[in-house]
C-alpha cells in the first residue's frame, strides 16, 4: 500500500533532515509523486469522511458516496470556503482533538481558526526547513523573523525550521522596524525572514543609516511588487526570494528558488487543483491538506489565482511550481477587458513617473460600455498627459490582448488625477472595483 511506501521513504529516506528532504525533492519522478498523492488523497479523504461532520454533510447534501470516490474530480462542486471556516463551529471540522490554534484574519475581519497537533505543526517546519535549506540557510547563519508572533502561525513554524536544522534564530514578533534595525549588528543577523511592507519600512531606514550584510531575505505574508523587491534588494545587496502560504495551510505552502521563476509547491503534503481557469490556465487555487489529521481540508478554496507552471524549472527540483498570486478571486473583475486582477495595473503602473504608490482603478458604466477608470495620485509637477500616454503604452506593450479589447471598442479607459494624499489609505486597500450596477 503507497501510503506504507509514504511512511518508509519519510523514516529510512528522508527522516528529519532537511538536506536528506531537498535531494530526495530534486530527484523523486513525477509518476511517484503523482501516485503519492492520489493514494494520500484517497487516504484522507475516506478518514474525513467518517470523522467531520462538514464533509459528511456536504457529501450527503451532493448525494454522492464517499466509497466511489477516487480522487478530487468525483466530488464535483463539493468545496470547503472560507466562509464555511467562519460560519461554521470548529467542532463541524475537526477530527480529533486538537492542541494547538492559529487564526488568520479575511476580508471581513472576523478570524478563520486553524486546529493541528503538535505533529503537524512539526511537520509543516520540517517542510519549511528545506525550503530554507534550497536557498542557501544553514547552520552557522543568523535568522531574524519578524512575522507577527501572535495567533500566526509563521513565526512558530520558522522558529522550529531553524531550531531542526541547529540553525541560530529569533522569532522577534513584529517589533518596529527601527527597534531591529538597531539590533541587526548587534546580533549579526544575515538572514531576514519578514512580510513585504514591514521589508520595505526596514529598508527605508538602512539606504538611510546604512545597511548591515545579509545573505538572503524571505519574504512572505502579502503581495510583493517587482518595484519593492527590487528596492529591498538595492539596499541590503542580496537576493529576496518570495514564500507563499496561509494559516489554513498550516503556513508555508511553496516557496521560489533561486531561479526566482514561481514558487515550488510541497506536493507530499499537498495536492493542488485550479478551478475554474481561464485560456492561459489561471484559475482560483483549490488545496487539500494530505497528511494532515486533526483538521483536514478538502479541496479548500484559497481565493488565490494563480496558474501551474509545468515546466522544469533550471535548479533541478522536480516539485511542481505555481505562478506568483495574480489577485484574489473576490478581487477579480470581469469586464468588457478581459478577467481583470490588482496585479495587472500594477505591472501597468511600474515606471510611470510622478505617481504616488497609492492608487485605485475603477470598472464603472456609462451606458453600455465599461469604463476602466485610472485613480491616480500625482506629485507636484507632474504632468497628467505624459502619465495618460505612459499607462496606455504601458498596457499596449505589456497586456497586448487587454489592449487589443480597447481598440476593438470593448471598453474605454478614463483617468482621474487627484493631489497626493487623496486616496485614504487603508490596512487593506481595494486597488480594483467594480462601480457598475447589477
């Protein structure tokens, strides 16, 4: 049984060594790991659907019979939603009893609650171990973490990475950027672990007062742009690889290599599904959590979209890649342009010159067209014809087919330029709306 080969290659082949992981993540087929995962599915699958009340339910209501079930496409429009995990009691989730939780906040601002034993939470910093590993940690390095240490679960996670690999790590909160800028000497931190905008503040205070040397930086947590990677790596003179994850996933769920070309995807311990993609594959990302006991999800939406990038990646890995997040699927706006994510307009606003970093665009009607309104906030002196002609360039050069929508009369754009410090600035902005009436 695959599951008993699950077992012997983690014990006699992997162990708990993040090296022993890495190479076996470099070499193993693809026929292997495409079997794990069928096998591991239809393991936890069959456990969940005796042991939590919401997937029974769900597949009563689908009329649908857990033993002819193979693999994710037999359970048809049967999905967990991150609405289920807020309205819904944890007991409706949970498998057996649980030893520790970790919330994560939606758009609505209510908490989603994730529940693990402490084995899985072990097991995830494992997974995280030779992630760090690929990228060039190890012992004799200095790791500073400032994810948020509250009921997030990423701080945890790295800390135990670290402590796995004899790897020296503080797991610091998320103090004020001055309070650690002050300490990276002190302590020869050489290694960053943070979200993208506390980055960005840190390293405004560095190309100020001088940076100290860092190896690397990994950056998780948000949405980080080309224009503030590149900054970060302007000031510290070293790479920033981008991870990606969730609470729900029990925090990282890939990470990008050195090739900086998508992020590889832990495929023992997850198995990924696009639903619903478009012409060029992307679709909202769908996880089921494999090797997890106490709270499984089953073909969890993440509202992410993103695409499979089913190319070997240059550094060898045979995991599977995703493209970086595009938008959020309750961001994405469906108009006469095309499927239209934040993404997009910030690919089409990099480089315009005189623009504040704050900006929103607006779908709205007039008549029977859709008008694709740019918000834009200018500096002093700018002048809003050469920003116009910029962002229609922009969009021409680097969305051909949303351009191509334009000239065809499928939309029209429209701009509205406002002082600097207009837009209101907001924990988490909407960049895209959608202004037309239903």
């Amino acid at each position: 049984m695959l599951t008993g080969v699950r077992k012997l290659v983690e014990r006699a082949v992997i162990g708990d060594s993040a090296p022993a992981l890495v190479r076996f993540g470099r070499t193993v087929p693809r026929p292997f790991i495409r079997r794990l995962q069928a096998e591991s599915f239809r393991d936890v699958f069959r456990y969940a659907a005796r042991r939590q009340k919401f997937l029974a339910r769900k597949l009563r209501e689908a009329g649908i019979d857990p033993a002819r079930v193979r693999g994710p496409e037999d359970l048809g429009h049967v999905f967990t939603t991150a609405d289920d995990l807020l309205g819904l009691p944890p007991e409706d989730f949970l498998c057996r009893e649980p030893q520790a939780v970790f919330e994560t906040t939606g758009t609505s601002g209510a908490p989603k609650r994730t529940y693990f034993s402490y084995e899985e939470i072990e097991a995830a910093a494992h997974h995280e171990g030779a992630a760090l590993y690929q990228n060039g940690v190890r012992p004799g390095d200095r790791v500073v973490c400032a994810f948020d240490a509250g009921y997030w679960i990423s701080s945890w996670v790295t800390f135990l990475a670290c402590k796995k690999m004899g790897v020296f790590c503080s797991a610091v909160g998320k103090p004020q950027p001055k309070d650690l800028y002050s300490r990276l000497g002190l302590y020869r931190y050489n290694v960053i672990v943070a979200d993208p905008t506390w980055l960005v503040s840190l390293s405004e205070i560095a190309e100020k007062q001088g940076a100290f040397p860092v190896k690397l930086i990994l950056a998780a947590g948000d949405r980080m742009t080309d224009v503030y990677r590149s900054y970060v790596q302007d000031v510290w003179k070293a790479p920033v690889i981008l991870g990606y994850g969730s609470t729900e996933a029990g925090g990282g769920l890939g990470m990008e290599c050195r090739e900086r070309a998508g992020y590889h995807v832990d495929e023992f311990d997850f198995l990924l599904e696009i639903a619903e993609p478009d012409a060029e594959g992307y679709g909202e990302l769908v996880m089921t959590t494999l090797a997890r006991r106490t709270m499984p999800l089953i073909r969890y939406r993440v509202r992410d979209v993103t695409r499979f990038i089913d190319e070997p990646c240059p550094c060898g890995v045979t995991l599977r890649r995703i493209s970086r997040i595009k938008g959020r699927r309750d961001e994405m706006v469906v108009m006469g342009a095309g499927n239209m994510h934040p993404e997009i307009f910030e690919r089409v606003l990099a480089g315009v010159e005189g623009l504040s970093d704050r900006w929103q665009v607006a779908v709205r009607q007039e008549g029977i067209r859709d008008i694709l309104e740019f918000r834009l906030e200018l500096a002093n002196g700018t002048n809003p014809p050469a920003v116009e002609r910029a962002v229609r360039r922009n969009i021409e050069s680097r969305y051909p087919d949303v351009w191509a929508n334009h000239v065809c009369g499928m939309y029209q754009l429209a701009f509205r330029f406002l002082p600097a410090g207009s837009l209101a600035q907001r924990r988490k902005p909407k960049r895209l709306v959608d202004e037309r009436q239903s």
